[in-house]
C-alpha cells in the first residue's frame, strides 16, 4: 500500500512548520541563536530572505514527501510515525554531510556551530520526520 500523495503533502508542510518553528524558537536555547536555514540559503544563492525561505518549504513540503511517496515509503520499516522519523534521520545525513559544507558550514556544522549544532538540527529532522509520518499516515483511505 501506498501513502496518500495529498497527506504527504499535507504532512510535509506542517512537518516544514513545526521544523522551522523549533530551529527559530528552541534552538536558540540550545545554541544562543536561530538556526536561520532561509538566511544560508538565500546568502548561498545570492537572493532575498524570503526565497531562501520558500526553497525550505518546497523542499520540506513537495520535494521531500514526493520523494517519500514514490521511492522510500514501502523500503521504511515500523508504524507512519516512525517510518517518518526514519526518513527525517536520512534527510538529515546528507544535510549535514553535502548540504552544509555547500552553504559554508563545514562538514556536520564543524566551521560554525559544531556538535550542539548537528543536534539541534538532529532534534529538527526529528521532529520534521514525526509530524510528517504521523499525517502522512499508512496508506490511502
């Protein structure tokens, strides 16, 4: 069985949401400051805030969950929520790896925030992941 493409969708915005939520809001607990993904973005690509912001959401909210839908869901072992969170963890991987060494990061956050940084964003593809599988659901119904 199939996951519903329109709750992955549905999935991947509040997932995006309750990321980038926890990256402007807990974050700074951990780290002294936001983890401001739209700023890199938008720095790396020479643009506004704002489009670094929307290139988060449509990555988070379409890209991710098509992904999901077609290539990972049936290869993810466990209930939604953990098959979620197993996805949020392989996102993070290469985030972390190829991601941010191409926005002037370092390898796993090493040149800027380091370890505390590499968890908080653990703790954001966590939470990305739950929420996700959590409304994406098993299947269609």
């Amino acid at each position: 069985m199939k996951p519903n493409l329109m709750k992955a969708l549905l999935g991947g915005f509040a997932g995006t949401v309750a990321m980038t939520m926890m990256m402007q809001f807990v974050a700074p607990l951990m780290l002294g400051q936001p983890m401001d993904v739209a700023h890199l973005l938008a720095e790396f690509l020479g643009t506004p805030w704002v489009l670094g912001m929307l290139i988060h959401f449509a990555l988070g909210s379409l890209v991710f969950p098509v992904a999901y839908v077609f290539v990972l869901f049936t290869y993810l072992p466990g209930p939604p929520t953990l098959k979620g969170v197993l996805w949020g963890i392989l996102l993070w991987v290469p985030a972390m790896a190829v991601t941010m060494p191409m926005l002037g990061q370092g390898f796993f956050m090493s040149q800027t925030l380091g370890l505390r940084g590499v968890m908080a964003a653990f703790m954001a593809h966590l939470i990305y992941g739950g929420v996700f599988g959590a409304i994406a659901g098993n299947g269609a119904k």
